[in-house]
C-alpha cells in the first residue's frame, strides 16, 4: 500500500517531470489540461529540462509556498521577542 502523499502527491509530480523530459507532450498535455495549466505559445515550444522549470515555476510556485508557509507557521516578531530576549541578550 503506497502512503496518500505518495499516490497523491509524489506520484503525479514525477510522472509529470518524466513525460517532459522523455518528451512524451501527449501524457503532459493530458496532465497540463487535469491540473488546469495553461502554456503561452513561446512556453509550447520547450522541450526537457526548460519546459520541466516553466511548468514548475508556474503549477508549484515555491517563493509563494515559502512565504506562505513563514506567515501561518511562525510567530509575530511581537509575541517571539518575549521568549528570544533570554537567548540573544546577555547583558544586565
């Protein structure tokens, strides 16, 4: 039995990347369509590993994901400083 992130997640990523690279457009306009990617006319025309970047950049937007990730997950500098203060300051 493959773990949920695994079916769901890893699973669809790499047999994206591979029809790219091999060049297999049938299997990744298919895939293109599901996700709902659209390419521009100049993006078509890519092949391998400048096609495989173009659609990471634009399904997986890391720079967005990071910062999103930043804001839920860590504290406010307000209510962080509270407990930082006895670790980065050692003076009276």
């Amino acid at each position: 039995m493959k773990r949920a992130f695994v079916a769901f997640i890893m699973d669809p990523i790499v047999k994206l990347a591979n029809a790219m690279m091999e060049g297999n457009m049938e299997v990744a306009n298919k895939m293109f369509d599901t996700i709902g990617l659209k390419l521009a006319n100049e993006e078509k025309v890519l092949t391998g590993k400048h096609l495989l970047k173009t659609v990471m950049a634009k399904w997986i937007n890391a720079a967005d994901t990071l910062l999103e990730m930043m804001v839920v997950h860590l504290p406010s500098p307000r209510k962080a400083q509270k407990y930082r203060t006895t670790y980065l300051y050692e003076g009276p």
